[in-house]
C-alpha cells in the first residue's frame, strides 16, 4: 500500500520509490495518473486498473499475481490508499488469503491539514471524509459529525464546498474551522476561522473555489469553558495583579498571561469586590 503525492511530486517518499522499483505489477485508480508518475521515475510497470466500481474483481486479478509469485503495489491517485479511496477490499482478500500487506506511508491530506489547523483542545480525531453528495443523507451525516464536540476532518470537491460552508455557518456558525486547499500544490492555501465567516472567505477570491479541500473542525471548549468559566492559573493571576493594579489593567493582563476570556475576569473580579470589599488599587481610583 504505497502512499503517493497528493500535489508536489517531492512528497514521495524515498521507500516509495524503493518499493515502485521493485515490484511487478501496479494496482492504480487511473492508469494514465499513476503513468504519469512512473515515467517520471523513469520506470515502466504492468499495471492493473482498480477503482470504486471494479475493485472486487479488481481485487482477485491482484491476488492471481500473488499467487504466482510477484510482487504487486497499491496506488491511489493521491495520497495514501484506502482513505477515502479504493483500496480496503483488496487488503480484506488479500489477508484473507494469507497474503502479507505492507503499508508503505507517506503524504496524507487529512494529516497535512492536521498539522497546519493549531487545534489546542484536539485529542485525537474523527475522520468523515466526503459527506454524501446531497439530500436527506447529506443532512443526516453532517449532523452526525456535528453532534461530537472532538476534532473532526471533513474532505470536499470544489463544486460542493461552498454548499459545505453555507451548512457549516448555519448549524454551528461559532465552531472553529480550519480548511485546506490544494495542499502541497502551487496554490496551497491555508486559513483558520469561524465557520460563520467562511462562505464570506472563499467568495472573496474565485481562485478560493477551485481545487480539492480539507476541512478541520476544532474541538469545541468543555461546558465550563464554553460558558466562561475561570482556569486556577489565570485565576491566581488575576488575584496577584489586583493587589496592584486597578481593575481593567489587572484583568487585561490576566487575561494576556493565561488565555482566559477578558469578560469572564471581569466578573469574576467584581464578584470579589462585591464579597470583600474594593482593594487598595480600587480604593485608589479604579471604577
């Protein structure tokens, strides 16, 4: 199972080449991609058409060369096989056989948007892929994706991403959102914002619409969180700027050093004010 590039040629591995050097037979979706990408490692390979719609018949011609002893490698168009694309059955009968399947890794959308999103609260992710084209069905998967509050990772073709943002922005207009697109090509394009701005965003340049995306959902806050709820550090912070500093400056700072919302200091400290008493900055003038 050989990764493949999923834009720049560069992001093929050093073992891919290795291993495309090797084999006998190249089991690829598109005959003239996966062409395209030998000669320009200057190699010639027997290869075996494999896609969505043949890939259990697809699956034994690839078990017959097994079977006599060669060597076959997987390709997808791009990125690693099996995710989002063909590639799962011929494994299941592979194993199945009693066939060795060795993953060969390499570049991946999904991980490449990943590392670019900044997802703080992200433990781990769902990937969803490529939601159902339309209907009920559409409705139904986006919901389902949108009932977790974990990261989640979304791929989408160019003609549906702005159906994509417009139901984004309309069931959770708050929600964080990094999207990708043509990762690793010419016109890679990053952006990290959210899902209320992101129609506005890809409207704003045509050139935005065009290309094949990846969409990050941050992790949503916990409740508390979410609600403003106060951390112990920036807390503690804030009960040691006081001391010093009138009100505004103190819950400014307070909320530089440790990240927490401004409002919520503001409360928190006129809570305090109200249970104890002004403190000697306030005395001294704050309001």
């Amino acid at each position: 199972m050989v990764a493949t590039p999923i834009g720049n040629l560069a992001d093929l591995t050093l073992r891919a080449v290795q291993v495309l050097s090797i084999v006998d037979w190249v089991a690829c979706e598109d005959t003239r991609v996966t062409g395209a990408l030998l000669r320009h490692l200057g190699l010639r390979r027997m290869l075996i058409t494999l896609h969505a719609h043949n890939e259990a018949r697809a699956a034994q011609q690839v078990l017959q060369q097994l079977a006599a002893g060669e060597r076959v490698a997987l390709l997808s168009d791009a990125g690693t096989p099996a995710i989002s694309d063909p590639g799962a059955r011929v494994v299941a009968a592979a194993a199945a056989a009693g066939r060795r399947v060795i993953p060969v890794p390499g570049a991946s959308s999904v991980l490449a948007a990943l590392s670019v999103a900044g997802d703080v609260r992200g433990e781990g992710f769902g990937f969803d892929g490529f939601l159902p084209p339309k209907g009920r069905e559409r409705e139904a998967a986006l919901q389902r994706v949108l009932a977790g509050s974990g990261t989640r990772v979304l791929l989408e073709a160019p003609h549906r991403i702005e159906l994509l943002a417009a139901a984004l922005a309309a069931a959770a207009p708050a929600r964080t959102v990094t999207i990708g697109r043509e990762l690793t090509k010419q016109f890679e394009c990053v952006a990290t914002m959210p899902a209320a701005a992101l129609t506005g965003w890809l409207r704003a340049d045509a050139d935005r619409l065009r290309g094949e995306f990846v969409l990050v959902l941050h992790a949503e806050p916990p409740p508390a969180e979410a609600a403003g709820a106060v951390d112990a550090a920036s807390e503690h912070a804030l009960r040691v700027l006081l001391r010093e500093l009138p009100l505004k400056q103190a819950v400014a700072l307070a909320a530089e050093i440790g990240g927490a919302p401004r409002n919520a200091l503001y409360a928190l400290a006129l809570r305090w004010r109200e249970a104890q008493g002004p403190s000697p900055a306030a005395q001294a003038g704050d309001t």
